[in-house]
C-alpha cells in the first residue's frame, strides 16, 4: 500500500489529490480532493494520512508551473 499525492494549479488555486494505492498502483477508494493553500500544507496532510496507515513515506507529483520531479520526503 502507498499513499500518493498530486498537486496541481487551477483557477482557484493548488488542488491537492490525496490518493491510497495497492502494491499493483491501482487506486484504493476514492481519492479525496481539496484546494490548499500552500504545497506544505499539501504535503502535511498527506504525510499525516501516510503515518496513520503505519507508512513512513509517500509519493509526490507535483504539476504545477515550479513543479519538480516527484519525491519521496
């Protein structure tokens, strides 16, 4: 299991896709979705549902304009 987390711009602002992924890659329930306000605050909220699944680590997708490749933090 992993849990991943894209970022993107929109017109609103960051749009942040949390995701829950099985060994295969293949997406576990439903993603959730939500506008943050900054990529740290992204981050955190990933790394918080990360370690209450007992994952040390997550993957990062960044799509946005200063995007860089992903990281594992």
């Amino acid at each position: 299991m992993s849990v991943r987390l894209k970022i993107e711009n929109s017109r609103e602002g960051l749009v942040a896709t949390i995701s829950e992924r099985d060994d295969a890659g293949k997406v576990i329930g439903r993603p959730s979705i939500f506008l943050v306000g900054s990529k740290e605050e992204a981050k955190q909220r990933a790394k918080t549902l990360a370690r209450s699944l007992g994952l040390k680590i997550y993957g990062i997708v960044d799509k946005t304009s200063a995007g860089r490749a992903p990281i594992r933090p």
